[in-house]
C-alpha cells in the first residue's frame, strides 16, 4: 500500500469499533471514516466503490456480516476493480470460519488477539507507539470484549463515556457525524468543553429516552428534534396516546442548550378545569391565597427557571388559566395565585404536547388562538405505531432483552410477529411494551394476550365500547375523527368484513365507511 491514494475506514459502534479506526488514523490521519453494521456492510462498501477515483486503501475494522454474502462481495470486487486494497481485520475469532471466503475478494487479517483494535495495532506496525498502547487498553473495556478486570481510570472511564455518548447521537437524534467526530478526537486525544458536556448529560441519562425504530418516519423524527432541540423556542408536540410525547420533550430537553437545568413536566389534564389548582401548580401561591395555603409555594414556572418547562395534554389548560400563561412566555413576568403584583421574572423555555386538534379547539373557543399561535412556533408530530408498523419488530426485540435481562425470557417467532404487526394499536408503543411484558410475566400466548386486548376494548365502559366513547371529564374527550375511526373498524370487525352489510348498519356511504375506517 502506498500511503499516498486516498484512505477510507469502515468501522462498527462500540468501543472496539471506535478504538480500532482511531488506530488507523494515527497510519492514516486524513482517512475519510464510515459507520456501519454487519446488517449494512455490504451497502456501505457499495457506497465507498462509488466515487471516482475510489480510494486506494479501505480498512474494514472487525465489522461482521449479517447480509446477503453476495452483496458484499460485489461491492468488494467493485473496489478490486478499482485498484482499491481493501484490508479486513478481526482480533476475537467471529470471523474465522470464513475466513477462505474473504481471501477471495480481500486481504483478511484475522490474528489471535484480544480485541479488533490489538489485530489492527500489529498489522500497521504500531504496538511502540503510547497512543497505541492506550488504544489497545481502552478496547479491552468494550462490554462486548469484557477482558479488563480492573476498574476504569478516570481518563478510560471520560473516553469510554465519551464513545458512548457520541454514539446516541445517532440514535437519539440521527446524528450520523458525531460519532466519527469522536473517533478523530480519540486518534488525537484532545477534548474540548463541549465533548465534556456531552458526557455530563450522558452520564445523566444514557440512551433512557432513546425512540427505537428504523422507518423513514423515525429517522425524520430524530432529526427534526435534534434541529428543534438547538432552537430555544416553544414546540407543540402531537400524536396519539402512548407514541412516546414526553420522551421527545425529553430529548429535546437533552440536546438544547438548557440540558443542565431543570426540566419540569407538568400533565394539565389533572386540572379538569379547576383553575385555582392551574394556577397555583403553574404560578405558584402566596401564603393564605386560599383554604390550606399555609406557607407559600413556588409554582413550575419559577422551577423551571433557566430550563424547560414541559406542558402535557395543553388542549386540558382551562380557559380562564390561558391569558395568564400567554402573559408569562411574552414578558417571563410569573404572579402567583393571591398576589397583587408579578414575584419574579423568570427564564423559561415551553413545550407543550396534545393528542388533541389545538386548531379545531380554537375554532370552537375552547382554546386562545393568542396563546394558540405563542406556543405553535414548531410543530413536532410523533407517527402512531400502525403508521410503522415495520418498528415493531425492533421495538419487540428490545423490550424482550430487557425482560430476558430480568429473567423473564420470551422468544417471538414470525407468526408472533405477524400477528402483532397486525393489530391496530390503539394505545401505541406503551400498549405494545405492556401486552409483551404480560405475556412474558404470565406466560401467555401473543394470540391470546391480543383476544384479551381486543375484549378489554369492548367491554362497557373502556374506550373501546359505545359506552366508553362519553367522556367523563374534560381529560378523557377525544379527536372525533379518533372515535369514528374505532367505531368503525369494530363494526367491520364484528361484521366479518362486510363493507357493505357494515355500511347498511351504518346509514352511511361504502366510501364514506372506507375513509373512516382509516382515518
């Protein structure tokens, strides 16, 4: 190899991967770097053959292979043809047994060595060199390796750290440059405030409120947090129940510059219409302002100051709260309840979510369209599960590890998985992670835990039933559409199917029942 051609690393997530490519900068520090996985390889170093002139070296890190062998064997011949040398390196032996398949179409380099990093340090010649050395000892603590038997140092433990929060960048907010940012930065060793910041706030929460899927909708979700997130003003988050609002509140939290201050979440549909709670849990309360005020009490406002106060289900603000709360995002001036005049000033970004129609709601007055317009500067909607249906394969899987984790071990076969895919999901990602646990605690079968939900639904009284579609307090009123929509894929449901029989019982249009019935 020449050293002078163009230089493309390939490597995968995770300690090893990251200490492994960063060893081949320390060869090659100008080397472009790619992420992938094992399911992605071969569509990776496709893309890598693409340019013109493609590069001279390519060193896949221990990357292993978990697609079509003959897709990645194209894509490494494409490269041959191109005068490209392509290297692949493998120091723990998961390779091995393939080892005369890769031969055909590049140079493996599987050595007996602890870690990937350790294979790729003896092949270029580095194992002198301090950096290399750190290298070779930081890849033993990836959990994957789980060769160090010490405790962590505190510089291992920053740059351990470090990885890892750069790697939930991209699966919080689709960030596909920070992680190759930190392997450059781990090649160098040179940190700067904000990588510090980074680990502080991972430290925090690690991947808690990471939003699993890999559909279209799901990685244009990420991304649109991730911009909102560096944008210090007020979103309106939408969805159904259970499609995870809070969690993108969160993560918006996590990747704005308030990060380190409060976030305060506050669920207006405990006020039922109550004001004189509104406004106390909001703005706070002097001493004596009504029966059992006994001492003051700040409010959630003055809580969040410098940070992000997270307004759940906004449509269930009363009327007579809502002036108040516009007064407090124009001018951050909060009053109490029972004050003469404004306490305090306070700093404080908003978000707000609702499975509600705020614009149908401002139509009718039952929401300001002053306050409506203060807080609709970006509007974030979060997809229902039956509008990706291909996450619920992914979202099973790691809800099942984690039951596994905890001794509560539960397989899904095709037929599972089907049947799950299947089913409406009226109650979103919580009801799939709940029906999952139950048949996992109880042993249950995922066609009868499904029954059990479809008759739970029917029963009187739920949402599911006639009688469940009456409200019984302002917190339990729905989208309408919502309604209609349930009541008409039941009505299929107990039909068998019958468009037109369904129809008939209906008194309405075929066409009309087919657009209900979708919603």
């Amino acid at each position: 190899m020449t050293g002078k051609q163009s230089v493309t690393i390939v490597t995968y997530n995770g300690i090893d991967g990251a200490c492994a490519a960063a060893m081949v900068l320390l060869k090659h520090p100008s080397a472009e770097v790619r992420i992938t996985s094992a399911r992605r390889i071969g569509q990776t170093l496709a893309e890598a053959a693409r340019p013109s002139p493609a590069p001279g070296e390519v060193h896949v890190c221990g990357v292993g292979v978990d697609c079509d062998w003959e897709e990645v064997s194209r894509s490494l011949e494409s490269l041959r043809r191109k005068k490209a040398a392509v290297v692949w390196y493998c120091g723990r032996g998961y390779l091995d047994d393939r080892k005369d398949a890769f031969a055909g179409v590049c140079t493996p380099v599987f050595l007996d060595a602890d870690t990937n990093t350790a294979a790729v340090c003896k092949s270029l010649g580095l194992a002198g060199a301090a950096s290399a050395q750190f290298l070779c000892g930081l890849a033993l603590r990836d959990p994957r390796v789980g060769m160090a038997e010490d405790v962590a140092a505190d510089e291992e433990a920053f740059e351990m750290d470090f990885i890892d929060a750069s790697i939930a960048q991209y699966f919080k907010y689709q960030d596909t440059a920070a992680y190759e940012g930190a392997i450059r930065k781990l090649a160098r060793r040179k940190y700067d405030a904000a990588d510090a910041r980074m680990v502080e706030i991972f430290r925090r929460t690690g991947y808690k409120y990471v939003l699993e899927g890999r559909s279209e909708q799901m990685r244009e979700l990420r991304r649109k947090i991730g911009a909102f997130a560096r944008l210090d003003e007020s979103v309106v988050i939408t969805g159904e129940p259970g499609v995870g609002k809070e969690y993108v509140a969160r993560l918006i939290h996590e990747g704005s510059s308030r990060a380190t201050e409060p976030f305060v979440p506050i669920n207006c549909a405990v006020f039922c219409g109550n004001t004189s709670l509104a406004n106390s849990m909001l703005f706070g309360h002097v001493k004596g302002a009504f029966t059992g005020a006994e001492q003051a009490r700040k409010g959630a406002f003055a809580t969040a100051g410098g940070g992000i106060l997270f307004l759940d289900e906004v449509g269930e603000m009363p009327l007579d709260v809502q002036p108040k709360l516009l007064r407090v995002l124009e001018d951050g001036m909060v009053t109490p309840e029972g004050a003469d005049a404004p306490a305090e000033q306070v700093n404080v970004r908003v978000i707000a979510a609702t499975n509600r129609d705020l614009t149908a709601m401002v139509r009718d007055r039952e929401f300001r369209a002053d306050l409506y317009h203060r807080l609709d500067t970006f509007r974030l909607p979060v997809p229902s599960l039956r509008e990706r249906t291909e996450d619920i394969a992914a979202i099973a899987g790691i809800t099942l590890q984690a039951l596994s984790e905890q001794g509560h071990s539960r397989r899904l076969p095709a037929k599972d998985l089907r049947l799950l895919q299947s089913y409406d999901w009226p109650g979103n990602v919580r009801q799939l992670i709940k029906l999952l646990k139950r048949c996992a605690y109880l042993k249950l079968s995922v066609a009868d835990a499904l029954k059990e939900e479809r008759r739970m639904a029917a029963k009187p009284g739920d949402a599911g039933s006639a009688a469940g579609f009456m409200p019984r307090c302002a917190a339990e009123i729905r989208p309408l559409k919502d309604v209609e929509r349930e009541y008409a894929r039941k009505a299929l449901e107990l039909t068998g199917g019958n468009i037109t029989e369904t129809a008939r019982l209906l008194g309405i249009a075929k066409n009309t029942l087919k657009k209900m019935a979708r919603g």
